[in-house]
C-alpha cells in the first residue's frame, strides 16, 4: 500500500493546503469588501445593517 511509505507531513499536505486555499478566499472577500466601501459605509450606518438592506 501507498500510505505505508509516505511520511506524516506526505499525508498532512492535502489538508495544509486547503487551509491556505480558504485563507486566501478569506481575505479576498475582505480586500474586496473593503474596495467597493462595504465598511465605510457600515461605520457611517447609525443603526445595524442586514445582507437585505
């Protein structure tokens, strides 16, 4: 069997890497929240704000 050769860190790499690919999205929707002014104008907001307004 494969798995029988390949280390710990072989095994863990698929799992690292999905980490890294869903910190990137993260911080893509917040670069972009940022660029089109989303928080701006939730600081201006007197009151709370739904994803429906």
């Amino acid at each position: 069997m494969m798995s029988e050769h390949l280390s710990q860190s072989e095994l863990d790499y698929p799992f690292r890497l999905l980490e890294y690919i869903n910190g990137f999205r993260v911080s893509k929707v917040i670069f972009s929240a940022s660029e089109l002014g989303v928080f701006d104008l939730l600081l201006r907001s007197q009151e709370a704000l739904s994803a429906q307004r």
